[in-house]
C-alpha cells in the first residue's frame, strides 16, 4: 500500500497566500514603475516645449556638456555618440575608434534665451578645431571637432561660423559640418559627469 503525505492544509493555504500578496507586490511595484515613467515623460514633453536642439562634438564630452549646462537659456543636455555607422554603440566599441562615432552632447535650448549663434560661439570657445581627430592628449576620430546640423538654418550658421573662425586660426579648420543622424545616449555614468564627480579630467585645449 502506497501512503503521500500531502501536508498540511493549512501550510498549503498559508503558501498560496504568500504567493499571492508575493504578486500582488510586484504588481504594485510594476505599476508604480510605470506611473513614474509617465510622469517622468510628461515633465520632459513640458520641459522641451518650444525647444530647439543643437548636436556638437568638440572632445571628452564630460568638459563639453559641462559648458553648455553653464549657458542660460538651456534646457537639457544629454552626451552620447552619433554620426556613425554602429546602432547602440557603448563607450567601449567608441573608444576603439571603430564606429565611425564622435563623443557628442546634444543640447536643448529655448530660442527665446539663447540662439543657436550663441551656442556656437561657445562651441568654437571650448575646443581646437584644427586638429584633426584630437583634442588636447585626446586622440582618435571619437575626438573630432563637428556640428550636426537640424536644418537649413543651423546649416548656415554653422558654415558661416565656420568661415568666420577660419580668419582666427593660422591652421586650417577641420571642423565636420553634417546632417544630425540617430543620437545614442552615452552609459548614465557619463551623463552629468562633472557635477556627480568635480574635477576637470579631461584633456587640456593645445593651440
């Protein structure tokens, strides 16, 4: 005669509910995930209404997005890589000068505070444009002085500024002038970089 001991009903009750208020939190964890979320991409529709956005490479992008988060007027920076050819690139695959990206910030600004020759003069002010794929001890074509322009405007601008520089530097000005393509955000821990860490680590302006 075979004998299964099934337990005891009231374990086997007590599992069950363990179980269930066991879901039932993670239910209300997802869902109090998901209403921050929302929450999170109301505020930013808010923030980024009536902005415009600027994409620039200049070097390191940690000193970079630290000057433009100076300027009035700007609303949201955000660092990362683009004007490649590798989707979702990480900070490693950049840094093997494979991906055809530049280290970028994209800015986004209010129109109404600051234009987008203000940004500009600020670009030319933080970096040196003639040395190509390099900033400072920086080297490689991550490194490359560019504007990624948003349309025929900043277009213009750009070029024009670009000419305008050229009467200041002794050097050719290599700066690439090109058409924004896909932003990649960078890792979180770059966002923000100097604020969360101090210090200015990146490499030096050699003129």
């Amino acid at each position: 005669m075979n004998f299964r001991h099934s337990g005891s009903p009231n374990l086997e009750a007590a599992r069950t509910d363990n179980r269930e208020e066991l879901q039932g939190a993670e239910r209300a964890a997802f869902e109090r995930e998901e209403l921050q979320g929302a929450e999170r991409a109301a505020f930013e529709r808010d923030e980024l209404q009536g902005a415009e956005r600027a994409t620039f490479a200049a070097g390191c992008f940690w000193g970079v997005e630290a000057a433009f988060r100076e300027i009035e007027g700007v609303v949201r920076t955000t660092v990362g890589y683009t004007g490649g050819h590798t989707p979702e690139a990480t900070y490693e695959q950049v840094c093997s000068d494979a991906t055809g990206h530049a280290e970028a910030i994209e800015v986004w600004f209010d129109p109404a505070k600051v234009s987008f020759s203000d940004l500009l003069n600020t670009f030319w002010s933080i970096h040196n444009p003639t040395t190509p794929n390099r900033q400072g001890w920086d080297f490689g074509s991550q490194y490359r002085s560019a504007i990624f322009f948003h349309d025929a405007e900043q277009e213009a601008l750009a070029i024009a500024s670009r000419d305008a520089q050229q009467e200041v530097w002794a050097k050719p000005v290599v700066t690439e002038i090109s058409p924004a393509s896909t932003f990649y955000a960078a890792e979180d821990y770059h966002q923000r970089y100097y604020e969360k860490h101090g210090g200015a680590v990146c490499a030096t302006t050699l003129r």
